[in-house]
C-alpha cells in the first residue's frame, strides 16, 4: 500500500491566524506592541524555539536563554488554550485526504509543530483518525530539516513507495535528506521561487494531488 506523509502548517492549513494570535496576546502581557500577520508567517517553519526567535530578533532584542524561554513558555500557553479557532483546511484538503484513504493510501503527518496542537487542529476538522502516525516537533529530539522525523514517521508504513508533501524550504531540504519523493504545495507559506527547490511534482490545488501522488507511487 503506497504512504502519503504530510506537513502540517502552510500545507494541509493555514495556521497563521492563530499562531500571530497567540504571539500578540504574550507580547501584549508586558504591553509591547503587536506583530503583523506577515512579519508572523515569515516566521513560521522551523518550530516553535526558532519562531521565538525570529520574534525576539525582530524586536531587536539580544539573544538570551531566560528571556527565550519566558516567551516560548508563554507563546505556548496561549496557543494551547486556542489553536484551532481561526485556523482554516486550504480548499480541496478534505476531500483529497478521505479520497486517498477511502483508495487505500496510508496517510502520516510530518510536522515542526508540537504533537498536542497538532492532534487538536486535526481533530477539529474531524481529520484525525485518518492519519496512521503523527510525528511532532517535540516528538523527537531533532526537528526539520533533519531526515530524523520523516524517516520515524515513513517507519510506520511497512511497505510500499512513501511520499512527503510540504509547501516550504524546510520541507524540500527535509525530502531531499530523507530521500524521499517530494510533492511541492505552492499556496502555502513558502518564501523561495518554487522552481529554486527540489521536487518532483508541484501543485497548487488539493483536486490536483491525488493524480499527481498516483504518478510519483508508479515512478
């Protein structure tokens, strides 16, 4: 049976909105002002301690571990309590993943967000129970885009072609290190011509995918 292993954040949804969300209301405890919602999706890719970062960078603020982890901690709390509410599937998303599970593909999630709010907002969209293992970024002591976390999770599916679907640099790099087959979501919160990274299928709408993953399975 062929295995689809999918990112998450710019990928499957747009999780933005929440994450800028939760960022301002921790900036807002020490009244510091707000981020926008684009300096925040420039800062999404590469997990929540790099997020932080990019935020403290963007304040001009030195680096320093306490101040790193009162943020992160906050960050963390805020998003917990609520990561789902303004957080949307891209069009097509759940008609192509019940597709491919109702043809026999096994599905996987491949993500740098952690385990926890991941579960939740694919279980707010009724979603999860499709997916045969979840791989967090707190789920092993690396993150993307070191292999590590795509290979755990292509470990699940005992057999049959494993293909990885991202929308990023990080993903593309994350692919190529694992050696894996890589589909490139074109809408999502990617920063680089899509043409300057590696792949071997681009698209810019879910209807589009399952042919495409058939194509890259036989291949």
């Amino acid at each position: 049976m062929p295995a689809v292993i999918f990112d998450l954040d710019g990928t499957l949804v747009d999780s933005a909105p929440d994450i800028h969300a939760a960022l301002n209301l921790t900036l807002a405890e020490e009244a510091a002002p707000p981020l926008t919602l684009p300096q925040v999706v420039g800062f999404i890719g590469n997990g929540v301690p790099v997020l932080i970062e990019r935020v403290m960078r963007a304040r001009g603020e030195p680096a320093d571990a306490a101040r790193h982890k009162d943020l992160h901690d906050r960050f963390m709390r805020h998003y917990n309590a609520d990561p789902a509410t303004l957080t949307t599937l891209y069009p097509g998303v759940e008609a192509c993943l019940r597709g491919l599970s109702a043809s026999g593909w096994q599905i996987g999630l491949c993500t740098n967000k952690p385990q926890g709010p991941s579960r939740e907002i694919l279980g707010s969209f009724g979603l999860l129970e499709l997916f045969a293992v979840v791989i967090g970024g707190d789920s092993l002591s690396v993150k993307k885009p070191d292999p590590a976390p795509l290979r755990a999770a292509a470990a699940a599916f005992a057999a049959g072609p494993v293909l990885y679907v991202g929308d990023s640099e990080v993903d593309a790099a994350t692919a190529a290190a694992a050696g894996l087959p890589f589909a490139l979501f074109t809408e999502g919160y990617r920063k680089t011509p899509a043409q300057d990274l590696p792949h071997q299928a681009l698209f810019s709408h879910f209807d589009a995918l399952p042919a495409l993953l058939q194509g890259l399975a036989r291949s």
